[in-house]
C-alpha cells in the first residue's frame, strides 16, 4: 500500500519535564523527529542529543553504526543522487503497525524522503498483523 510520508508517525525516546522519569517514548509526526529535524536544519546537536537520549533507554540501540549522524546524511545524499529505488523498497519495505501510520521500520528513510520531497510524496508500506504498542507516558 502507498502512504503519503507526511502522513507516517514515528516512536522516539524523550525526556519528560516532569521531573519524576528521565526518559519516556511517545508516538509524533516523522516532521517532528530528530532525525528529519537534523536533516532539514542541517545540525548534528540535534541528532546527537537523540540518540544520547535513546542510548540512555535501550541498551541495543547504538549496536549498528549506522545510527550515526554521518549515516543518516550518507542515506540523504545516496537517496538524493539515486533516488528512493523501487527494488530497494521492494526488498526492505517500510512497515507500519496494522490500521496505522505508526512506522515499525523506515524512521530513516521516512526522515529522509520527507526532507527531499515533501509531505505528499508517496511511499510503499507494508502493514503489519501487529497492534500498535502502547507507550506508557508516565508523566502526563
């Protein structure tokens, strides 16, 4: 199915002004990612400090490299000069929780596509026969 990239949702890890936890995930607009947010101000602080945040949540977070600010910015400018290729796709397919916009897999490239092209362009999600998980927000 085709999903317009504006349109998809994104799990991220923050810390919560309620000085009771330090850290917390919530479902956002890919606009409002780090990731995308590092992209189009053009600012690794704001993708270092995510991924701090994340690291401090799970412990199997930064065991790939390409969570690096340099590897996103590889992605941008490979899916820049090639474009966002449909056997690529074809082969490692966002995914999205069932009945949802929630990406499941894809945060990158979602971040990536959206600072290339816009809210409207369309992408190729397959749907998973998974709820989409409940995040408890503690603080709010």
């Amino acid at each position: 199915m085709k999903k317009r990239v504006g349109d998809l949702m994104v799990a991220i890890h923050y810390k919560p002004n309620c000085g009771r936890h330090d850290r917390d995930v919530k479902n956002v607009p890919v606009r409002e990612c780090p990731y995308y947010l590092s992209i189009v101000q053009e600012d690794e602080s704001i993708h270092e400090r995510y991924v701090a945040v994340a690291k401090s949540s799970s412990s199997n977070y930064l065991k790939e490299t390409r969570y690096t600010y340099g590897s996103l910015m590889r992605l941008a400018f490979s899916l820049a000069k090639d474009g966002y290729r449909d056997e690529k796709g074809a082969k490692e397919p966002m995914k999205v929780y069932r009945e949802s916009n929630l990406l499941h897999d894809g945060h990158h490239r979602a971040a990536v596509l959206l600072a290339l092209h816009g809210p409207e362009y369309l992408v190729d999600v397959v749907e998973l026969d998974e709820e989409v998980p409940i995040h408890e927000h503690r603080c709010e």
